[in-house]
C-alpha cells in the first residue's frame, strides 16, 4: 500500500475543458473479474434461457422524499433505510424507506467541495450488524480518498458519525473527473471507480489510482487475486467511472463518460485495458476491451447502475433519462430503451430496493440542472 500511496502523491493534477456530464461544443447528440467475485475471468457465455423480455417498463410509484441539496451517494441500511450524500455539504442525511423522513446524520470532516468533488459514493460494510462502518469517497484539498465512519443512530441529531478512518488516500483529484462511486462486490471486496481529473495520461499509467477501477479489502488493502499483488489497480484505460453494478452472476459492470463521442458500458474483467484515451466507445483496437454499449454524449452522460429484473438500469445525467439495458449473459438480448426522458431531469444514483424495484434519485441542485419544486428527489420505480 505503502508504494501504490507513494506513486499516486507523485502525480500533478490538471483540469481539461470538458466536464464528466457535458460535451464540447458542436460534440454529437446523443467479481475478482468484476465480472466474477472470486478472481476469476468469467466465461464467454451463450445467451441464458432466461434473457428478460426485449422489451421492459419503468413506472415510478411514489416520492420517497424531497429536498435534497446537491445529492450524489446513495446506500441501503441493512434494515432497508437509506444513506445519501449531499457533495456540496459533505454531510450524510438518513431517509426511511416507509415514511420518506429525514435524519441529519452528520457531516464528514474534510472535505473540500469544488467542481465535481466533494462528498461523493456511499457504501455499507458487509459486516455491518457487527462493526456499523460506513464508507465514504470525497475530496479534500489535496486528493480524493477514502474512509470508514462509525455510524450510531442512537447518537445525538448531526453527531451519528464517528470520526473518519482514511483507507485509501492518493486518488488524484481535479475540478473534474473525480469519479467516486463505491461499492462492495459479492466478494466482500470494497470497489471504487476513480477519474483522470481531466489529465488523459493517468489512465494508462498503472501506478497512478486515477482512471481506474480499484479492488481492495475492507481496510483499503490490495485484494487477494488483484493483477498485482501489491497495487488495488482492478483495471485501467478509464476516463471517470461512476457506476458499478453486479449481475445475478457476479459479473461486474461499470458506467463511464465519454468525452465527445460515445460514453460507455462496460464489463469489467480483472487487469484489462479500457482504452482511454486512446479509443473512446467502440474502437476494436487490439489490446483495449470495446464498451458492451455505447451511447451518443447527449443521451447518456451515465453516473450510477444498478442490476435489477435481469437488466442494467444506468441513470443519465445530460440524457436526463433511465435507460435499461437487458442482458443474456455478457450481452445485451435487445437495444437499450430509455424512460423517463425530460420527465425528472438529471438523475445521478439508481440503486436496487431488494425487492426487485429501484430507488431513483434526480441531480438537478448540482449547478447543472434546473431545479423544480422539490427537486432533488428520491423515487421509488417498478421495473420489469
């Protein structure tokens, strides 16, 4: 750990022209494999039988809760409450699942909020009923990190968070390209998808921790099984990951933004290239994985997934969208469709409910979007 940290200090932060959600002007419209949990590369499968329908309905139900500032991390309570994070006011809010009420849990000591960064993914530890972690990916001054609080809602309004413990220090930051969502995998491992902070060469540059998927355990270690032993670099060749996803088979699936062209599905298999910025979407270049789908930047723009009905539900942000992707093993079985288009404008976070729905949260206080009365939201939609 000692000199992946050391590495990713050694690395100058810059910021680019484009941002993770917008086109340049005149741009077009429009796991040990994490793909498998115990490190293995997973096979190139034949379609399943049980492939989900071509076609599929998104129908929001009901508004779990309004009046969210600036939200970005979402993460389920074992008791089926949720976390979620505001990135301009670095502090975690609690909201029940049957009553929509909300509980200031507490602010997070350092961050520093600017551009894309702040107080970004939430995850809840695989052993929570035993040691009441919750993690955290946000930016301070100097780089984005990682870190597990104590939560204890016995605790005081405001004071529920114990003090931060920093796994994982050294991501690079920037004004853009932060990255940030996090999230345990079926093995237990914590994963974390980082962004190039706008400075292309780190995503091929295996010693930096930008423009990467990072796999490491609970305490921020290397996981057993990674390409290299002594590194929590999972994959490369990324331009700024924000959603991670696994299907029934514990494949992991990753969301990526392009930058004028195409942005991107992938599946994600230990040790790959990703191909940025050498190819962006579909380039079939030797050496680099193509994206499973791809997308036109000015209808996707994807922040989180989420696995749920035997597709992949992606959240967009510029497409102000939800689009379903179904699957048949490591392909999709038909076209992705999209809902919801200019309905609920931006959406950040999609998370699966556990009882075979979704939790949709918009993302239209963020100084991108045009908040209406109410925004942000948190929805609760039935998919088939």
């Amino acid at each position: 750990m000692t000199a992946v940290l050391a590495a990713a200090a050694l690395f100058v932060v810059t910021a680019c022209s484009s941002s993770d959600d917008t086109a340049r002007p005149g741009s077009p419209s429009g796991a040990p494999s994490s793909s498998v949990s115990d490190g293995s590369t997973p096979p190139d499968g034949a379609a399943k039988p049980s492939a989900p329908p071509a076609k599929g309905s998104a129908k929001v139900v009901s508004t779990l809760t309004e009046g969210l500032k600036s939200p970005w991390g979402l993460a389920v309570l074992p008791e089926g409450d949720l976390l979620v994070s505001s990135r301009d006011e670095g502090t975690i809010t609690r909201v029940e699942a049957d009553t929509g009420k909300k509980t200031d849990v507490g602010a997070v000591p350092g961050v520093a909020p600017g551009g894309e960064g702040g107080l970004l993914g939430l995850a809840i530890s695989p052993s929570f009923a035993s040691d009441t972690y919750v993690y955290a990916y946000f930016t301070t001054e100097s780089d984005n990190r990682i870190a597990r609080m104590l939560y204890d809602p016995k605790r005081p309004v405001g004071q529920q968070l114990g003090a931060p413990d920093t796994i994982l220090r050294g991501i690079p930051k920037g004004n853009i390209h932060n990255g940030g969502r996090i999230a345990f995998g079926p093995d237990k491992m914590l994963y974390a998808g980082t962004g190039e902070t706008g400075e292309t060469g780190l995503a091929q540059d295996k010693k930096s921790l930008g423009g990467k998927i990072l796999r490491m355990t609970p305490d921020g270690q290397p996981a057993h099984g990674n390409p290299a032993a002594d590194s929590v670099v999972y994959t490369y060749g990324h331009r700024n990951v924000q959603g991670l996803a696994w299907d029934s088979d514990k494949r992991l699936w990753a969301s990526e933004f392009g930058q004028n062209t195409w942005d991107e599905l992938n599946l994600i298999e230990p040790g790959k290239n990703y191909g940025w910025p050498e190819v962006e979407g579909k380039g079939g270049k030797p050496g680099f994985v193509d994206p499973v789908e791809e997308w036109r930047t000015n209808d996707a723009s994807p922040s989180g997934i989420a696995f749920a009905k035997g597709s992949i539900w992606m959240a967009a942000l510029r497409g102000e969208r939800l689009w379903r992707i179904p699957l048949a093993g490591v392909k999709p079985s038909a076209a992705p469709e999209a809902f919801f288009e200019g309905e609920y404008g931006r959406l950040r976070t999609v998370v699966a409910t556990g009882d075979g729905a979704l939790w949709l949260m918009t993302s239209n206080t963020d100084g991108r979007g045009t908040p209406k009365p109410g925004d942000d939201k948190i929805l609760r939609v039935e998919v088939t």
